[in-house]
C-alpha cells in the first residue's frame, strides 16, 4: 500500500479554523462575519483545488473528495451570498458525503497498520473531537428550542473542534514520527 505526502495541509487547516471562527463569530452576531466565512469558504477551495491537481496520480476516492470540497464550499458562498436555489448543491454533498464515507471507512478498515497505531494521545484527542462535535450539535438544537445554556455549549463546541484542529499545528514536532494524519494511504 503506497502512501502520499499531502501538500497544503496547513493552510487548509487554517482556512477550517478561520471558518470555524467566522460561523462563531455569525452566532454571537459580530460584525465581519459573512466576510470571514466567504474569505475562508474561497480559500479552502482554491487550496483544495491546487492540492488535487498537484496530486500525482488521483483515484475514484480523490475525484469523490474533490466533488464534495467543491460544492460544500459553493454552497457555502452562495448562502452567504443569498443564492436561491442551493438544494441541488446540498443534494450532490449529500450524495458525495455518504460515497466519501463508505470508501474511506473500508479503506480504514481494511488497513491493519493504521489501526494499531492510535496511541493513547490520539484516542483522547479524537474523544475531545467527538465531544466537541456532539456539543455543537445539541448546542444548535438547543439553540432552536431557546435553551438558557445553548449558546455557550455551542462556543464550547466550536472552540474545542478548532483546537483538535490546530493540535497538529503547534506540536508538529513531538508527533511528526508516529502521526500519519498527513498521509493518505491508497489501496
């Protein structure tokens, strides 16, 4: 099984993170918000578009991902940019979403290597991503149905989602040997 050094990994990262921040920044209805995601929403797919072209040699599961960071990121300005008609755009997510899962979850499953390699730092991080996602999740219900504690549990939810994403960024160099976050392993 090859595997394949991934380019712009970073700034993508960032431009999530920045994404990350504009929708928190949209909750608590500050100001510049739309301008933060419609920047970060640009960028990730620009970014992303460099690194699929740049790829040497691409699979079914590529051109997949490529669909989907594309339209997610379409959707995305055409909302902020109050678009009609972005049903057909959150319809092929939705179909390219549950592709990109099914393939990447057997490939995962299919590795051994990959799986024996969680160490104990890894499980807790992807438990703290867990919590983080589950707790944006009931935070915005929550929201829905004016909860008191909502909106906090929602922060909560996005700042901890953003630091499981920036924990690669600032600690590169303890993890840099056993981390394979940045490889993409191909069948």
């Amino acid at each position: 099984m090859s595997t394949y050094k991934k380019i712009l990994t970073m700034p993508l990262r960032l431009s999530i993170v920045i994404l990350l921040m504009g929708m928190l920044m949209k909750v608590l209805e500050w100001p510049l918000a739309q301008e933060v995601m419609f920047v970060s929403f640009a960028t990730i797919g620009i970014l992303y578009v460099f690194r699929f072209f740049k790829k040497p040699s691409r699979q079914f599961i590529d051109y997949v991902k490529m669909v989907l960071v594309f339209f997610w990121t379409t959707n995305g300005i055409f909302n902020i940019m109050d678009f009609p008609y972005t049903v057909l755009f959150q319809v092929i997510i939705a179909i390219s979403f549950v592709l990109w899962f099914i393939l990447e979850g057997t490939a995962y499953f299919l590795d051994d290597d990959r799986r024996a390699k969680n160490s104990t730092r890894q499980l807790i991080w992807n438990f703290v991503m867990v919590a983080g996602t589950l707790a944006i999740i009931v935070g915005s219900i929550l929201k829905i149905l004016n909860w008191e504690f909502a909106l906090p549990l929602l922060i909560i939810g996005i700042l901890v989602l953003a630091a499981y994403i920036l924990k690669d960024v600032f600690v590169v160099d303890k993890i840099a040997a056993e981390d394979h976050n940045n490889e993409e392993f191909q069948l």
